[in-house]
C-alpha cells in the first residue's frame, strides 16, 4: 500500500479517491487535505468524505481527482454470483476481472496531468477480456512504475501486481520491483503486451510465418469433459485418456503416472467409446488420429507427438493438428516459443512463472526454421 501511494504522491496534489475503500487506509496514507471514499459495504472506520454506493455504478459527472489509489475486489465473472452475462459499460468483456473495471474507472476520474495507482490480479496483464480496457488506458495513461510478486499478498487469495500511471503522460521507462521487499528490477520501455512487465523483456516484432500457418489449434471444454466422466475406467477397452499431468516435453507418461480426471484417481485411465454419448462418439472419432497434445498451463510448453493417433486429450488438453509434426513440435520447444508465450500471457497461470495457453497464442508463435 505505501509504496503505491508513495509513487502515486506529486507536488501540487491535494484531491485524492479511493473507488472501493473499505477502511480507508490508501486514503489515509496519501494524507491529501480532499479524501473522498467509495465503498458498496458500510466504512470499518473513519474515513473523511466516505460515501455508501457502487463506485462502478456512480455518476460522477465531470469531477475528476488528482490522485485515485486503491485495492479494488478481485471478483471474477465466471462466478455465477458475479457475472454480467455481456460486456460492460466500461470497456469489459463478459469475463473481465471485476478489477479490470475499476481500472478503466480510474483512467478515467483522474485528472490530465494526475496520478492513478491500483494492486490488481496478474491475470489482469493477459486476459483477453480485459484487452479493450488495456488499451483504453494505454491510451490515456502512461505507465511509471509498477511492481508484482510471486506470492500472495494485499489480503488477497491471488498473485497480484501494482501500477502507478500518469494520466497524458508521455510512454517512456517504467521502473519496476519485485517481492515482498519491493526489490528493484531494470527499467524496461513500455511494452506492446502489459505481461511482458513481469518478463522484463518484450517480444520482438515480427512479420513472419507463424505456427498457425502450418498447424491447427482445438480445445475441448465442459461439455466434453463431463461427456467423458462415466466412460474413463481402468479397467475398460478404449483408447487412452491423456491429462494434462501426463504430459512433458516430448513425453506422455500414461500408464506409469497416476491420474486425477473427475475427482477419481486411476492408473491407466481409457475411454469406454460405448459409453458415449452419439455426440460425444463424434467428438472422440474426431479427436482420434495423428496429432501433437499440448499441456494448457506450464512454465515450458510441454508438448508430445500422438504419431499412431490413439489417444484421447482430456480437458482442456490442446489438440494440434498438421502434416509438419516435427517442425511444430521443434518451434514449440524451443527457447524462443517459451519466451515468446510469457511475453504474452505472463501472470496468466496458477503459479509463478507459469502461463495458460491456449489456441490463438499457439497459433501466434513465430514458427522456425
């Protein structure tokens, strides 16, 4: 919190908003002579100027602050609670982090020439979702300083990042920390893709074929996975279902790992191609036959060749198909691939230094050779 606010500070600033500020504690610390408030729930302690409403909601009309800090709440709209079912008036799409709008909301109650610093979620820096309204605030905005860690902090359950931006300012170095101690990093050039500020480094231009021009991209979801939930046994004929933890670069270790599909653990789990469903039999025959299966989340790209074409991905297992195998799977292991992804998607996993992949970013690679 202090040092988001300490980078938010400039001389001459005296009005100062917090959109989501429970106690009041951001407020607090900029010690700004106007601090004003805005919290859906009732204030936990004193706050001067604190106002009962949805910031996100409010009209606010023309007034605008030199400074807006915060930590607003992570609600994910894949929550049944949470979801708008569309996209929202602030730039969002369906899916957007709740956070992502009260960026958009910051960029834009923060006066020209003024200051706004949020901690928000990694997943903020890739998802696709949020895409319009990073480009709304790179718009408008020009990024200063900006810090992540590793671990969960800020009383959130989620790894998290911080910016300060200047709202006109002119794009140049953003200086950037790192970790509980807020230890400095190099200064980088802003970035084309914001994930690329936890990398420290940015992916090249490049004009060049991609692996999408040789290969295709699929992956399955909710329908085929609990498609599959009452035909995977170990003890049943059928092709091999292949997870996600079964996979590593250039190796499948079915049958001598164990798997976890459907909160059941098996040994050698196949798929019973009787017990399926007309639809879901379609959906196998589709899926079986010569291709690459790509692991979804991973710090390398974790990649291995069904050549006999027997297996079938469990979900979100991502299937490859083309006729240049070893080319696809040589790009995908390569050092620049790796590099490449969590340029563009960093921030994006469950873990540190992992990314979520996905069809269009595999497809986007720059292919080699």
């Amino acid at each position: 919190m202090h040092a988001v606010v300490h980078e938010a500070l400039f001389a001459g600033a005296r009005s100062v908003l917090d959109p989501a500020c429970g106690d009041g504690r951001f407020l607090q610390a900029t010690g700004l002579p106007v601090q004003v408030g805005v919290d859906i729930d009732p204030p936990t302690a004193a706050a001067g100027g604190f106002e009962c409403a949805d910031a996100l909601r409010r009209d606010w009309g023309d007034t605008r602050f030199d400074i807006v800090v915060g930590n607003p709440p992570f609600l994910s709209q894949l929550s049944r609670l949470t979801t708008r079912g569309g996209s929202s008036p602030l730039g969002g799409g369906p899916y957007a982090d709740a956070a992502a709008e009260f960026l958009a909301l910051a960029v834009r109650l923060t006066r020209p020439g003024g200051r706004f610093g949020l901690v928000l979620p990694q997943s903020l820096l890739s998802a696709r979702d949020a895409a319009a309204i990073r480009a709304d605030v790179d718009s408008r905005a020009a990024l200063r300083w900006m810090w992540w860690s590793d671990t969960p902090m800020f009383d959130a359950a989620v790894r998290v990042w911080a910016g300060v931006w200047e709202v006109g300012g002119v794009p140049g170095a953003v200086r950037r920390a790192h970790g509980s101690e807020f230890a400095p990093l190099s200064s980088m050039p802003m970035p084309r893709t914001w994930s690329a500020l936890l990398t420290g480094a940015d992916s090249p231009a490049d004009d060049g074929p991609r692996l999408g021009d040789i290969a295709t991209f699929g992956v399955d979801f909710r329908a085929q996975y609990y498609g599959l939930v009452d035909a995977v046994g170990d003890d049943v004929d059928g092709p091999p279902l292949i997870t996600s933890g079964l996979i590593d670069p250039g190796q499948c270790h079915w049958g001598t790992r164990p798997v976890r599909f459907a909160k059941r653990t098996f040994r050698a789990p196949r798929v019973d191609l009787a017990r399926l469903s007309p639809a879901m039999h379609r959906w196998a025959e589709g899926r079986l036959g010569p291709k690459i299966l790509i692991a979804n989340q991973t710090k390398v790209i974790e990649a291995v060749h069904d050549e006999a074409g027997e297996w079938l991905p469990g979900v979100p297992v991502i299937t490859c198909r083309t006729v240049q195998p070893q080319r696809v799977l040589a790009t995908l292991a390569s050092r620049e691939a790796v590099d490449y992804v969590h340029s563009q998607v960093a921030g994006s996993g469950l873990g540190a230094g992992t990314v979520r992949l996905n069809p269009r970013l595999l497809a986007s690679i720059p292919l080699l050779g």
